[in-house]
C-alpha cells in the first residue's frame, strides 16, 4: 500500500519537474502533497498529515496558481 | 560541471544517509519511553505532540512563530497596497468573468464549516490532532474562502485588513505575555507556571492558551497575505 503510494509520489514530482506547463506541474504537486498526508496519516502521524493537506495542497498550491496568473503559464 | 557535483552530491547523501535507511538496528527507545511515561503528568495534554512543542520544546515554537512574523512582514513590505483598503474598485470586466454564481455560492456555504474545524482544532490541539498552527491555517483558508466568492468592491467587511493585523500584533503580545507568566510565579521562563500552583488547577490551561495565540497569530498574518494577493493589481 505504502509502496504504491510513494511509487504515486515518485510519479508525481517527475512529472511535475519535467512538465513545460506550469499549471499542470502545480497540479502534480499539489497531488503530491496529498498523497504524502495520505502517507502519513497510515504511518500515525495524523498532526503532520493535517499540515501537509493544510499547508501543502491548499496554500501553496494557491499562491503558485496565483503567480501563475500574473506570470506566463508556460516554461520557455 | 554543475551536473558532476549533483552527481557527487547525490553519492555523498547515499553514503550517509543509506546505511540509516538499510540497518536492522534497533533506535533508542529512551526518550519515547519518558515521554510515554511523563508527559500527560508534567503538560496535562494527551495528544503528545503538543506535549512536545508547546511544553518541553516550547522556545523552538516561539522562535517559528516569529519566523512567520519576518515573512509576513516581508511579504506586507513587498505587495504595495497595504493600509489603503478602499482603493479604486476595479472594473469586473478588467478583471476577468472568474467569479461566477456558482464559486460565490460554494464558497459562503463552505467557509463557516472551514472556519469552525479551523477553531476545533484549535482549541482541541491538547486532545486531539491538530494544535495552533494547523488550525490557524484552517481558519485562514475559511477567511480566504469568503473572500474569493465576492467582488472586490464587496469584499470590505468589518474585518478589514488593519484589524487583522492589530489582531494579529495582539496575539504576538498574548504569547509574549505567556512567556513571562512563570516568572512571576517562581519557574523558569517557560515552564508551565501552573506546575507551581498544585493541582488546583488543571496544567492544560497553559497549553490551550498558547494554542489559541499561536492559532490566531499564524490565522490572522495568513489571512492578510491573502487578502494582498488578491488585491494585487497589474504593473503593466
């Protein structure tokens, strides 16, 4: 289960390093930050997995969406 | 060259970090074990994360809270527009069709549930998961909600981006005030004063407070930064 989950991380930041669209990189890692909480509310840690889907899905993922906007969306 | 030194970094953290990962040795059990054993006595709180940084590690969560201070204070000196909060109204048609009915509607509906788990977990951190800054962050995406389903020119509220900031100078003296209660009552600075007392008086007290400063400090600095950036007009 464990294995799958970081194999989804692993996907995920790739993905998100490698991808021209800044937008959809965003995405990824914001999935990423998710499956991470995932990860750690199977491994017991439920105070890290409510700041990671706080901090690391929403917040972040909104301020980079807002740069986004005011920038250009893709990388040259 | 920069790819030979990634290379070289990336062996040298293998080397150092693979034989933690690879052993079978068993960690040393001492300080979960004393923890275990003295935490709910000497803090009160069951959840013992919060035992942890709030009683034993208190000084390091002053210190974070005040790294959130310098970076709001950064973010406030850089984004222009801070104190003058009825600027211009922006004409909805500059600004782009994104708020539609739907997102006004979602987001009001959806904010006060956001906003009431954001005070659970404040004031619950002792018992439950979650603690100051979690729920700080949850009351300030419920602020953040409301403030994305309205226009610009609606979006004044009596909640204006001042008194979010005096709230959140407030809080900053609150904690600093909570810091130097136990030196009033003969304990060392920061330790938990009710200890001092007897057991009159619950010693989760101490805790719940510096959840809720630190709750509304971390809330109400993260709401200001939002509000900002959504204000934040064009250059060009």
């Amino acid at each position: 289960m464990i294995t799958i989950l970081l194999l989804l991380i692993v996907i995920g930041s790739t993905y998100a390093l490698f991808s021209r669209d800044l937008l959809h990189s965003t995405i990824a890692l914001s999935m990423t930050s998710v499956v991470s909480a995932l990860i750690f509310y199977l491994l017991h840690a439920p105070d890290v997995a409510i700041t990671e889907a706080a901090v690391g899905a929403g917040l972040s993922t909104v301020i980079f969406i807002w740069i986004i906007k005011h920038t250009k969306r893709s990388d040259p | 060259m920069t790819k030979l030194m990634g290379i070289v970094s990336l062996l040298l953290l293998s080397a150092v970090l693979g034989p933690i990962i690879i052993t079978e040795h068993p960690w040393s059990q001492n300080a979960r074990d004393f923890l275990l054993h003295n935490g709910y006595r000497d803090t009160g709180a069951s959840n013992l994360v919060s035992a942890i940084y709030l009683g034993y590690r208190a000084y390091d969560t002053i210190g974070e809270t005040i790294v959130l201070l310098a970076a709001v204070t950064g973010a406030v000196f850089l984004i222009k527009g801070f104190g003058s909060s009825h600027q211009a109204p922006v004409p909805s048609y500059k600004r782009g069709a994104i708020r539609t009915n739907i997102i006004s509607m979602t987001t009001g509906k959806l904010a006060p549930v956001v906003m009431l788990f954001g005070w659970y977990v404040m004031f619950f951190g002792h018992q439950s998961p979650g603690g100051g800054f979690q729920g700080g962050v949850v009351l300030a995406s419920g602020m953040l909600f409301i403030a994305l389903g309205r226009e610009h020119h609606k979006r004044d509220s009596q909640l204006t981006k001042k008194r979010l900031h005096r709230i959140e100078v407030l809080s900053l003296w609150l904690i600093l005030l909570l810091v130097c209660i136990p030196l009033t009552l003969g304990a060392a600075i920061l330790e938990n004063p009710l200890t001092k007392i007897g057991d009159s008086i619950p010693r989760v007290i101490y805790i719940i407070g510096f959840n809720m400063a630190i709750g509304l400090k971390v809330g109400s600095g993260l709401s200001i930064l939002g509000l900002l950036m959504m204000d934040m007009q064009h250059d060009d």
